[in-house]
C-alpha cells in the first residue's frame, strides 16, 4: 500500500522558519516528479514547489521563491521542503504529492497527481 506521511508541521511566529519531511513507503518515487501544496483557509488547494525526478527542474509558486526550498533524496524516498521567513499569508495545511505516471511533464496542478499525503497543518502567528 502506498502512503505518503508528511511531518514537521506546527505554530510559528512570522519570520520564523519550518522544515516539512515527506516520506513514502510502499512503493519508490524515484522516476516520479513530486511536488508540496498547500490549502490555505477559503481557498482552493494550491501548487507550492515541485521538481522533477532528476532534480534538475524545480519550480515554485511566486510568493514562495527565494523563501522556500524544495529537495528531495531518492534513495531514501523522501522529499524535503525547508519554509523561510514565513507570514500569516503562509498559513495553511501542506500536502505531499507525486505525480500519477514516471517521468513525464512537470506537475503544474492537481490533476496531474497521482498519491497525496494527509497533509500537515502549519500556522504562523502575527
């Protein structure tokens, strides 16, 4: 059975910092790109980061860029997401995701999942 189980979610003051860990089993991700959204209160559930199965191609949403980062180690099944300088605005649950077939274009949305995680709550405090 494939589980995605993300970690590292909780309260932060703004400015603060956080480090969400993914890690799948049942089941390796190495030939698949994965990506970290997020669902923020009233709003649809939105791409975060994403990068490709090689590590050559990662994208991030706007208000993300120079702030968050996206890693991942293959060996290991896991992908990282490390949240720099964080606001209110950042407030939301953040979901592990991979894309629904190997290799492939890059994920530019939900439909182009195939496993999610439960999600992760992170709140960040004015």
């Amino acid at each position: 059975q494939v589980r995605l189980v993300e970690s590292g979610g909780g309260l932060v003051q703004a400015g603060g910092s956080l480090r969400l860990s993914c890690s799948a089993s049942g089941w390796s991700f190495r030939k698949y790109h994965v990506a970290w959204f997020r669902q923020r209160p009233g709003l649809e559930r939105e791409l975060v980061a994403t990068i490709s199965e090689n590590l050559k191609d990662i994208v991030y949403e706007e208000s993300v860029k120079r702030r968050f980062f996206i890693s991942r180690d293959s060996a290991k099944n896991t992908v990282t997401l490390q949240m720099n300088a964080l606001t209110p605005e950042d407030t939301a649950v953040y979901y592990c995701a991979t894309a629904s077939g190997a290799y492939g274009p890059m994920i530019r949305g939900i439909g182009d999942i195939g496993f999610w995680g439960q999600g992760t709550q992170v709140t960040v405090s004015s």
